[in-house]
C-alpha cells in the first residue's frame, strides 16, 4: 500500500509537502483529506514531514493562511457585497504547475491537480467562514486569488437577472435608451447634454430604480422584440430580462419594488411578474420558436374611400413576403422574410378609415404589411384596397410566450 508512497518521497529526495503528498496517493491511500493521507504515509514509513521544503509547491499551500483570508474578508467588508454562492480560481507560477504535472505523470497519476486543490481548499475555508455555497456553474461572485507572489485578492461580480413583462401605456417612449444622433451619446446643446434622443425609455424607467438598490454599475434590457415607439405595448406585456452588472446587493422583495416602481410611472410603463432568472433566460427570449406569434390592433386611414366590400378580401390574407422595410434598412440585413398572418378582423369606421385586428408570426412588419412599403411587402392592404393606406396607430395586444 505504501510503496508508491515510498517511490514519491524518492524521487523528490524527501523533500515534499504533506498536501502534496496526499494528494498523489488519493486513489491508493484511504482518508478524509491529503493531510490524513500524508500523515498515514508517514507513520508506516516512520518519516517525518513537518517543516520540510516542498519541490514540488515550494510551499505555496503555507500561503493559505490567516493572513489571506484576512484580505479576502477585507475585500468583502470594503465592497459591501452581499453573495449566496461563489466560486474560486487561483493563480500560481506556471514552473509548480509544471513539476506537479511531471510527478503525476512519472507515476501514471490521475489526481487532483496542484491547481484545484488549492481552489477546493480556500473555497472550504470561504464556505466555514461565510456559510455560502461553492456553484460552479452560475454564481454570484467570483474570487481570484493570485498566489504567484504576495497574495492578492481579486473579486469579480456577475452580473444579477430579473425577468418579467413590461406593458408601455404612452407613445413617444422607447423601449431601450436611444443616444442622441448628433453627439452619440456625448452630450450636446441638441439633446440638452442628456446623450439621448428621447428623455425616457422602458429600459431606463426600470433600471434606474434597480440600479439605485443594488449599487450595480450599468444595467442592460433584453426584450423578446420590441415595438416602435409610437406602438404601445398592451395585453399581458412583452416579456423581458433586466441584466444588472456588478450589483453589491441582491436580495429584494421584488413584488413590493415592482409596486413602487409601478406607481411612479402610471400612465408611462408598468412592469409585472419579475423574479430572478439565470443567465440563459436571455436567449431563451430572444429566439423566436416556431410556435410564437403576436396580436396587433392597427387604426389604418386611407388617402381615398375605401371599397368597403373589399374589406373582406383581408381575411383571406395568409403568407406574406417581406423585403426589410425601408425605414430599418440602416439596422437590418436586406432580404426576403417570409411570414404568415394567423388571424385577421376588420371593422369599418367610416368611408377612409377602419380597424384591423392582426394575428401573426413574430417578426411581420404591421406597418409595412398596410402601406405596401414601395412593393416589398407583398401582398398589401394597400394593394388589395386599391387605395393607399397608411398605420396611422398601432397596439400590441398579445405576445406570446418564448
């Protein structure tokens, strides 16, 4: 049992620490840790380890003392951070990377790694300390511990997740900040130094607030699409994820923030059903399933009277082909889209104007499916009228889920 024990401590003339020993023989020697491991080597060989100079570590695990997690606590007390789970990385010279990597494959080893252990060991202690969960796959914070020369303490902060919907009650309002198109965002007499075309968003009427309790540094809305901003977002709402970067706080009452923010901006945005949501959540929204579709109300006026029988030939409306419309051909690859509409209803005002309830797939352009966009919507109410026809308002009434 201790033979491979005793082929270590002669390749490395003795000279090997406790962790590092123990750690060679994981898979040959049973215990609760390297330590253990070590110590059982030890005795058997009736060889004493303390105090001696590692070749392999140069005794980088001496490192991990009072002292380190005295700067780790500091770090934590001086950013205020509040975090339920974590995960750390270290850094240590590559030359003991190597020579622990060398020893493990002079003897066919597979172990832990030099590396890991020193991470399995300062998360233990992080873990004993704060009682917080290590999660390697999404955590709330991450420290970095470089151990290559005086220990250093680094935390990074990932960013915070809170989904829901958004309804926007006033038309004018974006659903993303727009910088001002002079300055692009610098400031100017034009946008009165704001940096902004238009004062408010949907993005920016939630963010502020979450940005305010969290002390993060920069907030990013994610919807499932977006209407234009004379469009108002009605129904149920449009689904989103708020993505909020380096937040020093987390844990809120969201049902009595969303409340409040809310209140503040009645009549403008209300924001329903947030929670906290995982990082994925925002592609999740953002890809269109083949199963969703959306609602539109469209207040349509023509040039001319209408043929008011003509009306029901826009029920037999199904695939529609759609060029990228000329007012988004500055943001948007040109190409065909082909579209279906799902459902559609009409109701006569009088002789120039009419509603259009519309159901279709997400990403028909309502707007251009009614004025013909110069033929590259096709067909068109336009067309079909033998008028021309312009979205003089327009609602979403429903989004479907994604």
């Amino acid at each position: 049992m201790f033979e491979l024990a005793k082929q270590i401590l002669d390749e490395c003339d003795g000279k090997i620490c406790k962790n590092c020993l123990g750690r060679k023989l994981s898979r040959t020697i049973e215990g609760a840790n390297n330590i253990e491991r070590a110590d059982k080597a030890c005795e058997a060989l009736g060889i004493d380890l303390e105090g001696s100079d590692c070749v392999i570590c140069d005794n980088i695990f001496d490192k991990l003392d009072e002292e380190l997690y005295k700067k780790i606590d500091d770090k934590i007390d001086r950013l205020g951070i509040e975090f339920d789970t974590f995960l750390v990385g270290s850094k240590i010279p590559k030359d003991i990377q190597e020579r622990d990597d060398a020893l493990s494959e002079k003897f066919e080893l597979t172990v832990e790694t030099l590396k890991k252990e020193v991470n399995r060991l300062i998360g233990l202690e992080i873990w004993e300390r704060y009682d917080k969960e290590a999660e390697f796959e999404a955590q709330d914070i991450v420290f970095s511990i470089d151990l290559t020369g005086e220990p250093k303490v680094k935390i990074q902060i990932n960013p915070l997740y809170i989904e829901g919907r958004y309804n926007k009650f006033k038309r004018g309002i974006p659903q993303t900040k727009w910088p001002c198109s002079k300055c692009k965002g610098r400031g100017c007499e034009e946008c009165n130094f704001t940096g902004k075309q238009y004062p408010e968003s949907v993005e920016e009427l939630i963010s502020e607030h979450f940005l305010k309790l969290t002390k993060g540094r920069e907030a990013k809305f994610h919807g499932a699409g977006r209407e234009d901003i004379d469009v108002l977002m009605l129904g149920s709402g449009r689904q989103f994820v708020l993505e909020i970067k380096e937040p020093k706080l987390r844990k809120f009452n969201l049902k009595e923030i969303e409340d409040r923010i809310n209140e503040i901006n009645e009549g403008k945005t209300a924001y329903h059903d947030l929670k906290y949501c995982q990082r994925s959540r925002k592609a999740i929204i953002k890809q269109s399933s083949p199963d969703a579709y959306k609602v539109y109300e469209a207040l349509v006026e023509c040039d001319e009277a209408y043929d008011k029988d003509k009306l029901n030939e826009l029920l037999e409306l199904g695939e529609i082909h759609q060029q990228t419309p000329l007012r988004v051909m500055r943001r948007r690859a040109d190409k065909v889209r082909i579209k279906n509409v799902l459902d559609l209803s009409v109701d006569a005002i009088d002789e120039k104007r009419f509603k259009m309830r519309i159901k279709t797939e997400g990403g028909l352009y309502i707007k251009e499916l009614i004025s013909g966009d110069d033929g590259r919507s096709q067909p068109n109410v336009s067309d079909i009228l033998g008028v021309k026809a312009i979205c003089a308002q327009l609602d979403v009434i429903e989004v479907s889920e994604k």
